[in-house]
C-alpha cells in the first residue's frame, strides 16, 4: 500500500493532505524519514507522524451529525471556538474529520468520518457530490432571480456551476428556499445570495448525496446505516 493512502486509512487526513505531511518531512517509516511520494508500506512496517505511531483501524467510524449554528466545522480550532468534535463524545480519541464544512453561523448536515480515501473521494469535484440547503433570506426573491441562480452567478472565483434554487414561500419580508448545487466553495451560498442583492439570515444543509438529515435534532448525531455508508462508497 502506498504511504499516503495508508497514512489516508490511519486517519490523519486525506490522501492530499498527507502527501504535504510527507512533503514537509514529518512522516517516518521504521526510524527513517520519508519524504518521497508512492513508497511501499504494510502493516508490519512502523510509521509515525510527528512521532506518533499510525494504526490503520479495524473499521472506520461514520457519523452524521446535525451541527448547531455557533460551532465550527473543524477537528480543533486555535480560537478557542467550540468544535464539531466538541459535541460528539464518541469522537474523543478517535481520528475524525469532517467531510466538507458548513460555516459558523450555518447548521445541519455533516459527516464525520475517518475513512480518508471516502473523503478524498466525496470531495472531488469530479463526483460532483449535490447538496441541498433550506435558506431564509432578507427581501423577496422572485422566480427571475431564482432562475438566475439556477443559472449561474459571477462570483470573484468565477462563474458559479448550473443549480438549483426553489422558492418555497415568502412571509415577513423574508424568502425561504431550497437550493442544491453541486460545487463546494467556500461559503458558496451565501455569496450567491449576496452577488443578486440578498443576505442569507438562516441557512441549513438537509441533503449531502445520498444522506438525508430527516428528524435528528440541533447538536445530534447517529452513526450512518450500512446502507448509506454502501451508497457513499458507490456515488458516481
């Protein structure tokens, strides 16, 4: 197996990460620092990180978790901040991480894992994983400017990919939406939102591919059925 797939397996990061680990000298293989990508290792071999020894676990851990606005979508964070970690006592001594993030103020959907060539995998742009968030926004959003954020916005970073925005319903001076797109850049929708006029004042994600948020509550979680982990692994 390739270091940096079963540095990727152990947990520490996905396989991307770890080849910058690697990179930076930080990795050993039985006493001998390693620095070149694709070298060969089993389980017999010893491999540390920052002198820590690695382990590829029995089996990996799944959760999804309905994370609470106020908490950051990270495995620490050098603020101080309250952690997605934080909330999930199961993840204490483990190696998880999230899949993607959901900013501070925003909620919902999120899984934690640490099966690292899964990550590596939902993330990739070429799956093109849907997401699919309920959003309140300030004013009225009409089907004019819905259909043009279907159709794609200007955003600093470029022109935004084809997606989906439904208007649900309007009420005091506000409009609910679902909208599903499929990129993930950062804070993506609410710069949407803000490159047509409008401001996001509630934000949350209820669908990550194949993985619905259904009736779990503000800050619980479950671990994913052998099914969902199954239609993960097999998301094409």
């Amino acid at each position: 197996m390739r270091l940096q797939k079963f540095m990727a397996h152990a947990g520490v990061a996905s396989r991307r990460k770890c080849e910058e680990i690697i990179e930076a000298g930080r990795v050993k293989v039985n006493g001998e620092t390693v620095t070149e990508q694709g070298v060969q290792v089993d389980e017999n071999d010893k491999v540390t990180v920052d002198g820590k020894l690695l382990r590829i676990p029995k089996s990996n851990h799944y959760i999804l978790l309905n994370k609470p606005r106020g908490v950051v979508s990270t495995a620490d964070d050098n603020k101080g901040r309250k952690t997605v970690l934080d909330i999930v006592p199961v993840a204490k001594g483990r190696r998880l991480y999230p899949v993607g993030r959901l900013d501070m103020d925003s909620s919902g959907l999120l899984l934690l894992t640490d099966d690292g060539e899964l990550t590596q995998r939902l993330l990739h742009p070429k799956y093109e994983l849907e997401k699919t968030y309920r959003v309140t926004v300030k004013g009225v959003i009409d089907e004019d400017t819905a259909k043009k954020l279907s159709s794609g916005v200007q955003l600093k970073d470029g022109m935004t990919a084809p997606a989906t925005f439904k208007i649900l319903e309007h009420r005091n001076a506000k409009t609910r939406l679902e909208c599903t797109i499929h990129e993930g850049r950062n804070r993506q929708i609410r710069r949407m939102f803000e490159a047509v006029g409008a401001e996001v004042v509630e934000l949350e994600r209820i669908q990550m591919g194949p993985l619905k948020l259904g009736q779990l509550g503000k800050g619980e979680y479950r671990p994913l059925r052998e099914k969902e982990i199954r239609m993960l692994k097999s998301w094409k």
